[in-house]
C-alpha cells in the first residue's frame, strides 16, 4: 500500500474493523469505548455517519446543531445507527458497495478520516482487549497528518513543544533538543488525538506535561 492512497488504506482500515465486530457478543457491544460516555455500538455509528454525511451534510448537521459538536455528533450517531447493533454493522460493513451507504467524506482530508478510522478503531478494541496494528504506512500518514495540523482533534496543539519519536518506526517531530515523549506509533497517535488510556505505553521526559495537557 502506498502512502499516497489514504483512501485505499481507508478501506483496508475499515475491512479489518468490520472483521473484529463480526466476533463481538452483545455485552461487548454495549461496553464503554475510549471515547466517555459512548458505547462500541455508539462509535461504529459514529464512524458509518462520519464517512457517509458528506461536505455538505456535515455543513447542514452541525448548523442545525447550533455548532455545538456534541449535538452534531449524537444526531448523526443516531441517523446512522439501526434498532440493533448486527443491524448497525451491515450497514456499516456495506459501505461503499452496491446496495450500500456511498462513502462520502465531509472534507479532502482522507488523512484524517484515515485516522478517524484507526483511532475510533483502537477505541473501539482496547476496552475489549482486542489487540490490533494498522498498515505501518497507514499510522505514518495519520502521524504526520496530526503531527502537522489540528483538525477534529486539537492534534497538533495536544504536542506542541514536545519531541516526539516512535520507537518502532522512523516517526519523529519537531526539535530533539524539546523534551521527549517515545513509544509504539500507535501510542503516539492516539495520545495526539487526545486518549490519556495510552500514556503507559510512552516514555521520556516529555510525558509529565503531556499528562497533565491530557488529563486537565
């Protein structure tokens, strides 16, 4: 897969979570995700609506929502998502095949509904112990993504004067000089799109300010 093809990488992201949700009970589909206060049924609608609202409709929904995020966020939850969760992942797995949802990205951007993908993704399977390690090429274009700019997350605020530095792949930011926060690439992007769940997989001097920019 090349780096270039974010919305092929989409596609392998979006096969492989279909592949974890087949397994699950109808107890894990009720548990809590990374996300507070969303189910694992909650963020596979969220990810469906996410990838299916289009430019326009995400315009549209988060006016009506009087640009309150959250408002937006339950109302296309609830737009996408059917009366049972089996029901929700059909819809979810058929996206962009015939008879299915079209996918339509409100933005551009493919990186960063790439890691919408594979953040909402590890959210999705950490709670349930479900181990998982997106494409290396993939991680490293939603690295460098939200390394570079905050989008739906405040991604490249939640590191700024840090030094980041993958310890399984050639990802750096930044100044070596700044103090450092060093781990697996996963770890690293999901501490950028804010989830404090991974900072015992970091280390360095960098991690006690991350911390508390994380859990203030």
């Amino acid at each position: 897969m090349e780096t270039s093809d974010p919305r092929r990488a989409i596609a392998v992201e979006h096969a492989a979570l279909v592949a974890d949700l087949r397994d699950l009970t109808d107890e894990q589909w009720t548990r809590e995700s990374l996300c507070e206060g969303w189910t694992v049924h909650d963020v596979t609608a969220h990810l469906g609506a996410g990838l299916t609202i289009g430019a326009l409709g995400w315009i549209v929904s988060i006016l009506r929502a009087g640009l309150r995020p959250d408002v937006h966020n339950r109302r296309q939850i609830a737009r996408f998502a059917r009366s049972t969760p089996t029901e929700t992942l059909e819809r979810f797995a058929a996206l962009g095949t015939e008879g299915g949802d079209p996918v339509r990205l409100p933005s551009g951007d493919s990186a960063a509904w790439l890691g919408e993908l594979i953040v909402h993704g590890e959210d999705i399977r950490r709670p349930l112990g479900l181990e998982y390690e997106p494409a290396p090429e993939a991680l490293a274009e939603v690295a460098r993504f939200f390394a570079s700019r905050d989008f739906a997350v405040n991604s490249r605020s939640q590191v700024k004067g840090l030094f980041l530095r993958a310890t399984d792949a050639g990802f750096t930011t930044n100044d070596p000089d700044l103090p450092t926060v060093e781990g697996p690439l996963l770890a690293l992007v999901m501490l950028m799109a804010g989830r404090p769940a991974h900072l015992d997989r970091v280390s360095g001097s960098g991690v006690p300010e991350l911390r508390h920019r994380l859990e203030r």
